[in-house]
C-alpha cells in the first residue's frame, strides 16, 4: 500500500507542476483581458499608459536602430508623435514582415506602424487606417546584368521577403518567375550579392535607397504591378483606435506633418531622383 | 582601417547591445533549463513505472515536444494560442516556458534511459534488503544514473543555448536579432560588417558552448575509467 500511494503522490505533483507551468500564463492573461474586451481600445491605452506599436528593427530608413541604440526612423518618428498625442508612453515591439499580421491578431501590440502596404488579402484579417505614405513593388538587379523589364524575369530566380508586397505581387501576377523567399531584410540582400538570384524585389522606396549606397546595383524596374499605400494597422474590428488613428493622421497630414518627416528620416537615403511627393501623400 | 568592418562592434554602444542581447539568450536558455531539468526528472522517473496510462501521457508529451519543430512550437504559442485561448505572455517568458518544456520532454527520456539502463541486479540487490520504491530510487537508482544522464544532459544543455537563435522570431531582442539590426544600421558605410557581427556571435555562442562539451566529455572519459578500473 505504501508504494501505490507513494507512486500516486509522485504522480499528482508532477502532473500538477506542469498544469501550473501552463496555468500560470492563463491566469495572466485572464485578468488583463478581463478588464475590457478590447484591450487596444484608446481607453484602455490611455489608462494603461503605453501604447504598443509594432516597427521595424533592421529597414533603415523607416525603422531601425542607431548606433546608440536608439530606434529611429520614419515610422519610429511618426509612432513617438502618435504615443505623444494620446499622452501616453510608446513601448516598440519589433517585428519581421511575416509576423506583422500575427502580432496585432495575437494582441501582442495596439498599432503597427512596420511599413506596412494596404492590400486586398490584409484588409480581410485586420483593418488599414488612413495611407501616410505610397509605394509600388521595384525590381532592383546588378549593374553589369540589370533587368529592365519584367519579361526578362521568366523562369529566372528573384529574390523577396516573406510576406512582403512583392511576393504577394509575384506569387499571384508573375506566375512563371521562380521566387527565393527569405525571412528578414538582412538575409534578402545577403542572398542579392551573394548572386542566389538574378534580381530582387521589394517596395521601390526602400530599393531606391539600398541602391544609392550599393552602387554595383541599379533599380532597373521602377514600379512594376498597382500602386499601393502605406497605412497604419490595428486589429480587425478596433473601431475605437482606427477611427483615433485616421483623425490623426488628417491631421498631421494638414500640418505637413510627413513631409518633414520625410525631410529629417529619408531625404539622407534616397537619391537625388526621388522627391518627397513621390513618398507623401498630398493635402486633400 | 577606417572602412573595416571591425568598427561597426565598437561605435556606439553597439558592443554593449550585442553583450545585452547575449544575457538575454543567456538567461532565457538557464532558467529553461532549470526548470526543465527539475521537471524532466520527475517525469522520467515516472516514465519508468509500471503504470500503463501514465506512460502513454508521458510518451505523447515526449513525442509532441521532439517531434514538432521549435520554430513551430514558439509561434504556436506566442501567436495561436493567445488568439484560440487568450494565453498572452511576453515574448521573453513564454520562450522560457516553450524551452522547459521541451527541456522537461527531452530530458524524461535521458532519465528513462539511465534509469533502466542501471544493472538489473542492483534493482533485485535493493529489493532483497527490504528497500521500498522510494528508497530504491533514492538510494540505488538515481545516484548510479546520473553519471549515465549528466553527459546528455549537458549536450541537451548546448541544444538549447544554440536554439535560443530561433527567437528573433518571437520579438525577443536576443543576441541575434541586435546582431541584424546593427547590421542592417551600418550595411551602407561598413558591407563587411556582415561578417564581424556574425563572428563575434559565432564567438560568444562558442565561448559558451565549448566549455560545455568539454565537460561532457571529461565527465563521460572519466565514467568510463572509473566503470572498467
């Protein structure tokens, strides 16, 4: 009898330290959730003092890290006048292309301002505010071999980002380009010059600038495929802060708010062919 | 050496990010293993019982955890379950808990194994004193196994740390993720910074990890030449 009930013990305090390993996360998240049903609302923002914005760490200009270990950029910017006009502190949670979507559906951020492209396929699973910035899909290759056009892409290997417009753009407009997909920024580009692909595509913004301080590689395709728009993202159905977010961004806008923005964060990385109507969008 | 990419680890405060983002990869992989291991052997002392359905849990969790891949298990847990279940940790602490528990899993076996790997007769030599199951394993199972589990425990050890890389994924401002965006923040002025800031990392993960399998192999060398005199 000794042994059985020995074995027993053993067994209900294993079992119960992992349920409790589990629980103790559940038991969290219930109490915070249960404060609101929302918890990205601008109320419960306000009161919670912080606002959580999702950003780049790795795509200078619009979002990375100085050398300081400051982030800065043009999203950044924006995202500090955004907390500012709410009162609020802002808390960056930085994020890779492919797990934009993810971290506002998850609740892990309140807004995300990660040059994030308004397209049909994101609309259904989270909701675009008002664009503060356009851009279409580039197609940036070496100098000694540059693609032109998109006819000279078929059946070679162009690289993208997971996640990305371009690969949206490939995957379901260019069929018979074959596509090389890869996680962040950092690899894409590695893979460019290391010569894994004939070409690369991304937004024609961010390629105008790799480009003027790679200068071996020419963005030989402008804009391929419709123009898009930059927007902020919040999850799908937050009506309290996408309604905040639009009003905001109005207003800014009217205060040409992005233009210098666009003076202070990207001006230093484009080159001379790219102006700031390219980037910002005009007053209304 | 004005354009070196050497530069890009010391401007700034660049070699300190890299020093925190190490700690934090290195905490996580401790307190993980801490956790795991302390779990693990209770549930590998268990996996070694006669009890049918208990073994049969304990043997999904095995499974799940070994088979499914990390990368899948983090993004499991950090982006589905706190949509399905309202389960939402930071990214820090819920990769400790997704390290424990693969950690526990992996290591219930290691103790399973040296458990049952012990010398029949010692198991039939206790019994035939009078030793209970308690006693058994206290006194004669588990100090004969842990010279059997400690050099495979200590290579899980590794596994672990080495794994800590996946996650970049989660938003976790490991040494990784730093490494990338100083990368990304200095790939204009510095191309071949690339290859410093890997090389420090591929430093630090050696510099943590070495030491680690050398011990395992010291501690199997010495088992063995102490096992046949």
């Amino acid at each position: 009898m000794k042994k059985r009930s020995l074995t027993r013990l053993i067994a209900v305090v294993s079992v119960f330290a992992t349920l409790l390993l589990v629980l103790a996360g559940c038991g969290n998240s219930k109490k915070s959730s249960s404060q609101s049903n929302n918890p990205s609302s601008v109320q419960q923002i306000k009161k919670n003092g912080t606002i959580r914005i999702a950003v780049f760490g790795d795509l200078p200009p619009y979002g990375w890290v100085n050398k300081d270990g400051k982030r800065v950029g043009y999203d950044v910017t924006l995202a500090h006048r955004v907390a500012k006009d709410l009162g609020v502190k802002v808390k960056f949670v930085q994020v890779n292309a492919n797990n934009r979507v993810d971290a506002l559906n998850s609740n892990k951020v309140d807004l995300v301002l990660a040059n994030f492209t308004v397209t049909p396929e994101r609309k259904q699973v989270i909701d675009f505010a008002k664009p503060y910035m356009k851009v279409s899909v580039g197609v940036v290759s070496p100098k000694s071999k540059p693609i032109t056009s998109a006819s000279q892409l078929k059946g070679k290997n162009v690289i993208v980002t997971k996640g990305t417009t371009a690969e949206n753009y490939f995957t379901s407009k260019q069929q018979n380009v074959k596509l090389l997909k890869f996680d962040s920024k950092t690899q894409q580009f590695n893979a460019l010059k290391n010569g894994r692909g004939v070409a690369l595509a991304d937004d024609n913004s961010y390629l105008y600038a790799w480009s003027k301080n790679n200068p071996k590689y020419t963005v030989g395709i402008k804009s391929i495929g419709p123009k898009s728009y930059i927007s902020p993202a919040v999850k799908k159905g937050n009506k309290s802060l996408l309604n905040w977010t639009n009003k905001e961004i109005n207003k800014l806008t009217k205060e040409s708010f992005f233009v210098k923005d666009y003076n202070s964060q990207l001006k230093p990385y484009f080159g001379k062919e790219v102006k700031p109507s390219d980037i910002v969008l005009p007053v209304k | 050496m004005d354009h070196s990419g050497i530069s890009v680890l010391f401007e700034g405060t660049n070699f300190q990010r890299l020093l925190g983002g190490l700690w934090v990869t290195v905490r996580i992989a401790a307190v993980a293993l801490i956790i795991g291991l302390i779990l693990g052997i209770m549930l590998g002392v268990l996996r070694t019982f006669k009890n049918r359905p208990l073994r049969v849990i304990l043997r999904l969790y095995l499974e799940f955890f070994r088979i499914v891949p990390t990368v899948v298990l983090l993004f499991l847990f950090y982006y589905i379950l706190p949509r399905q279940m309202n389960f939402n940790l930071p990214g820090d602490q819920l990769a400790t808990l997704v390290f424990a528990l693969w950690v526990a899993a992996e290591m219930s076996d290691i103790v399973r194994g040296a458990l049952i790997s012990v010398p029949q007769h010692q198991k039939e030599s206790g019994k035939a004193i009078g030793l209970n199951r308690y006693q058994l394993y206290r006194y004669v199972l588990i100090p004969q196994a842990i010279s059997l589990e400690i050099p495979a425990t200590i290579n899980l050890a590794t596994r672990v740390i080495k794994t800590t890389s996946l996650l970049m994924l989660i938003s976790v401002m490991d040494v990784i993720n730093i490494g990338q965006q100083i990368i990304e923040a200095n790939n204009h002025s510095h191309p071949t910074g690339v290859f410093w800031v890997y090389g420090l990392i591929f430093l630090f993960y050696f510099l943590i990890d070495y030491p680690l399998s050398w011990w395992a192999k010291r501690l199997e060398k010495k088992r063995l030449e102490r096992a046949n005199g």
